[in-house]
C-alpha cells in the first residue's frame, strides 16, 4: 500500500477551487483502494479528506493580516512543526502539496500548481501572496520530482517560466462530479426557493470577488442589454467576496439595487448542482484560469456557457460553448443576448456542453495522479 501524505489545509477554509480539487481528487484515490492518504489540517493529521471550515475563519484570516507582519510567513511557521512531527510518525513513500508551495520535508515530492495567474496576473492578487509565492515557490518546484499542472495550458507556462523539464512536469485535467446533472424544474426548487430564484428566470456567474475573474465584465454586459431582453431575469453571481473588490462591490450593489444583478455571496457546495442546473445560462468571463472548473460545472448541468477566449478556458470548453474576448464588454452581452433569445442555440450547446464534460471524471484524474505516485516512489 502506498502511504501518502497530503497537505488539506485548504479544506479548513470555504471551499474555493484548490479545496475542491483536494476533496474530489482525494474522495476518488480513496475509493480505489491502493493509495493510503494521512491528511495534514495543520493542528491536526486525519485519515480522510473531510471538508471542515473554521467558523468565520475569513474574518480571522483578515485580522490577522491587519495586525500580524508577514501573516503567511507566521502562519507557515507554526504548520511546519506540526507537519514535521507527523510526518515522522507516518513515515510516507511521498508527500503530496496540492496547494502550490510544499513545507520543508526531504523526501519524494510531487507539487500541484494550478495556475500561473501570480504571475500574468500580479494585480489579481494580495501582496502578501505573491510575496509568499515568490518566496517560496521556486525552491519547491526545485526540489519536487515531479509538478502537476491542471491544463497543458499551465503546463506549458510552467516549464516556460520556471525552467522546468519538461518530462517531471504532468498535465492532469479536474473531474467534475456526478451530482452535477441536468434536473427539471421540480428537482432544482426546493434549492432555488432558498435562494428566491425561479428555474429558468436567472443567469450565473460563479466565482470570487476579485480581479481576475473579471466579473464585472459580465455584470456591466448583461446590464447594458435592454430590459426586454433581459425580461426581469438577474444576473445572480455566486462566489465569495475574495480581495482587491471595493470598486467590484460598489458596482454589485449598484445593479443590485436596478434589480440586474443577485449577489448570493458564498454559496454551499450542495447547492451548487441546483443552481447551475436552474440556469438560463452560465457566464464565466475570467482573464485567466489554470482549467476553469465552474466552466465543466454548467456543460455537466446541460447549461450553456459564454465563456473567456483566453488562458486555458478554449482548451477545456472545446466547441461546446461560446467564446468571448475577456476585455470586450460588447461581445460579451452579444454572446449573453445570443444565448437568452435563441433557444435552438440553447439546446445545441446544452447538448454538446453534457457531451464534453462527459471527458472530464475525478476517477480519470485520480488514475493519472496515482500513476505519478507510483513513479515518483519507485524512482
């Protein structure tokens, strides 16, 4: 059996897309059988990959970064004694960082970089995080024998910007889950009842409140469309609040009030499915991604997409969705106008967003890790 040990602590916070993919592509090693993970959460090891947020762990998280110097570097220090010490009780074949920067450990690393966005992107991010990234990150992947990338997009940047060889660097493209499904208007209520949203009569953007994902290119958008068009139906954007969004807020609040736009705020991940499948359309307009995860979502869900033409985002929605440019606000409500007032356009894309994500399985993605692990192990 081979013993692996995996950073969690992305599942101690509200679950965002590294938390997700350590849960999903965990859920799928356990349910193989052959791989025994020990689960790092920082104060604590486990022996399952258990999504467990602090309550109003993000309020404390931005005390901390007001008051305490260098909070990633505070924070990092206290986890290493902790890991360290267990990772001389469980004494694994290999250690697993699914989160970018790996703590000090001597043995077979393999590291999961999901996206580059830290550094095509600096604006989208806290200084405190490129800082730490900067840091930190470079001695990592020095050390890893071997870097998953989520798209051969990154992948392809990775080896580009960091020198890496290309053969100890892996493109292993997410799952999405089978409780992503279309669902009739009775399956979806008892969710969108919760939320006052009617099956049909709303729009989705799914992501955090921050720069990159260049939400209020799809807010603006749909808001410039005429009113007949948009027939009362908002533009309910999902997501946490995020960072760098004073102005984004204000802009919320603004066509919150002209009845163009819900903010639902963070949204639970049971809800999810729901949501997306009670949908007219989904827009995702983020200027960059390292696979676009919400994007697979909505197609499983039989949604249709517009979606960025940049990053990796055309090579994980093939031709299964619509493309727009990420800074053309008129494109963007032309695709949005598009997909409201051709329901043929509709179906078509449905059908072949369902097709596509069909390619994407947690179970395929786990496949692939283990057989990096396996690899990394015997070498």
């Amino acid at each position: 059996m081979l013993r692996v040990a995996v950073n969690a602590v992305p599942l101690r916070s509200p679950l965002t897309g590294v938390g997700q993919y350590i849960r999903q592509l965990m859920a799928a090693i356990e349910a193989r059988g052959d791989v025994q993970p020990r689960y790092f959460y920082a104060s604590h090891w486990g022996r399952k990959a258990v999504a467990s947020p602090v309550a109003a762990i993000d309020d404390v998280k931005r005390v901390v970064k007001k008051l305490v110097p260098y909070p990633y570097v505070v924070s990092r220090a206290g986890q290493r004694l902790m890991f360290s010490g267990g990772m001389r009780l469980l004494r694994p074949h290999l250690y697993h960082e699914p989160n970018y920067v790996a703590l000090p450990w001597d043995g077979p690393l393999v590291v999961t970089v999901h996206d580059l966005s830290f550094v095509h992107h600096p604006e989208s991010h806290p200084s405190d995080r490129l800082e730490h990234l900067a840091r930190y990150l470079p001695g990592t992947l020095e050390r890893a024998e071997h870097v998953i990338t989520d798209s051969e997009t990154v992948r392809r940047e990775a080896v580009a910007h960091f020198g890496l060889d290309p053969k100890r660097v892996t493109a292993i493209h997410l799952g999405v889950g089978p409780e992503f499904a279309p669902r009739d208007a009775a399956a979806t209520a008892p969710v969108l009842a919760k939320h006052r949203l009617v099956h049909g009569g709303y729009l989705l953007s799914v992501g955090t409140l921050e720069p990159r994902k260049n939400l209020a290119l799809a807010m603006r958008a749909w808001a410039s469309l005429p009113e007949g068009v948009r027939d009362g139906r908002p533009l309910v954007v999902a997501g946490a609040k995020g960072w760098l969004n004073d102005k984004l807020v204000t802009l919320v609040e603004r066509l919150e009030r002209e009845g163009a736009v819900r903010f639902l705020g963070f949204v639970p991940q049971e809800d999810l499915p729901a949501l997306y499948a009670g949908a007219l359309a989904m827009a995702y307009p983020s200027r960059y991604e390292g696979f676009g995860l919400p994007v697979v979502e909505a197609m499983a869900c039989g949604v249709p997409v517009v979606t960025s033409s940049a990053s990796c985002l055309p090579e994980v929605a093939g031709e299964a969705a619509l493309l727009a440019d990420p800074d053309d606000e008129a494109a963007m409500a032309q695709a949005l106008r598009s997909l409201v007032e051709d329901a043929a356009l509709r179906e078509r894309l449905g059908r072949a967003g369902i097709a596509r994500a069909r390619e994407f399985t947690w179970e395929r993605c786990a496949e692939r890790t283990v057989g990096i692990y396996r690899a990394v192990a015997r070498a």
